[in-house]
C-alpha cells in the first residue's frame, strides 16, 4: 500500500519570517500585554515549534523589547502618517491629537503603560522604552518647528511645547485601563487644550482643522498557520 504524499515544506526567507515573528508578537503585546510574549505562544500563533522562534529570538526578553519597538512604531506611523508630511503643520499636529484623543488608540496607551512598568526590570525593553519616546518626542518638536517658521504656532520653545503636549498625554495614558477614569467633562480633550494652549491657538483650533482624522493604519490579520522545519 502507498503511503500518502506529504505536502511539500516551504522554508520562508530569514527576513520575512523574522518580520512575521515580531507581527505576531507585537500584536500580542498590544491586544492583551507584553507578559503574554513568550516563545511558545508567538509559535502557536504561526503554527510553528517554538525552537524556530528561539532560533530567531535566543533570548526571549530580546523578542519582547523588539516587539514593543515594531508596535510603537507602526503606531507612531499611524498617527503621524508620512503621507500626511506635505500637509501644513496645524493640520498634522490637529490629525495627531484629534486621534489620540478619540479612543481610537486605546491599546496604544495599554501598551505605553505596560511597557514603564516592565521596563523597571527588563534593560533591553527599558532602552526601547528610552528610544520610542525620543523618537516620538523629535516628530512632534519637529512638526511644531515647522510650524512655527510657517507662522502657524507661537512659542519660543518647540521642545517645551512638545513636552507639555507629551507629558498630558502620558498622564491620560496613565488611566488606560480604568474605563471610568476619564469620563469627566472634555477630560479627554485635555492633550489638545494643552497644545493649543501652549502653541498661541484660539481653544478649538485643533478639534476645527482635524478633519477626516481616523486612524490611517490598517488592523494586521492574524497570519495562517504554518509549517516549517525546526532549525537543527
């Protein structure tokens, strides 16, 4: 009697399954904590042996920081869009706000603040923490320079007015995970009342020139599972 034909194996390219590892594990992080990363669990999701995840990922609090980093990013990309660079700085920074402001990144925030408490103990995720943060803090002292030479904002210092922007921010991030927290009159709107505040704008200035504002990102599917031979 023939035995049945095995379907055939196909072994992806380093770069591409590197890059659906840290997907999936950055999804993790985002939906339900970075606690939730482990080796086996980013394997069951892709329907591989956790050997090919350590394979990639010796070290798994490596994957952890990495996965972090892939989330924030693709976030930070998401609220400052490259495809909105040509717009005038009061529209991007009105687009900025609008959206952190309306709930739609929630998770984003979860993230944020699971991250400052982890990174307590965890060095790799406490340098990725340290770069995100730079990294977002120089977009926004960027956008609100430009605005400034366009005449659009009013301070002396964009890296004040940004702190300002981003420390109200962190703080509404702080209550995340209380839905009740926050349901206090325009509590919500606090981050853009400080931008407008610090940057000479009439109150509403923001919330005015937002416009279509939704986030931009698409929502990543969960990969098909798949089979790959463990590494020997």
């Amino acid at each position: 009697m023939t035995s049945r034909p095995q379907p055939k194996r196909t072994r992806k390219p380093p770069e591409e399954r590197r890059a659906e590892i840290l997907e999936t594990a950055a999804r993790i992080a985002l939906q339900e904590g970075l606690e939730l990363i482990t080796l086996r669990r980013v394997a069951d999701e892709l329907g591989v042996r956790p050997g090919l995840i350590g394979h990639y990922f010796p070290v798994a609090d490596n994957l952890v920081s990495e996965a972090f980093t892939y989330a924030t990013t693709a976030e930070r990309e998401s609220l400052l869009p490259p495809q909105e660079e040509e717009l005038p700085p009061l529209d991007r920074l009105a687009r900025f706000l609008v959206r952190l402001a309306d709930g739609d990144y929630l998770d984003l925030s979860r993230l944020w603040l699971n991250a400052r408490h982890l990174s307590r103990f965890k060095a790799a995720l406490r340098q990725a923490v340290s770069t995100q943060e730079s990294a977002t803090r120089a977009a926004l002292v960027t956008l609100i320079d430009k605005g400034v030479q366009a005449g659009e904002f009013t301070t002396d210092d964009p890296l004040k007015a940004a702190l300002h922007v981003l420390v109200t921010v962190d703080g509404l991030g702080a209550y995340a995970n209380d839905d009740t927290a926050l349901d206090g009159p325009d509590l919500g709107d606090m981050a853009i009342e400080t931008a407008e505040t610090r940057l000479g704008l009439a109150a509403g200035t923001l919330r005015a020139r937002a416009g279509g504002s939704g986030p931009t990102a698409s929502n990543t599917s969960r990969p098909t599972p798949t089979e790959e031979p463990e590494p020997q």
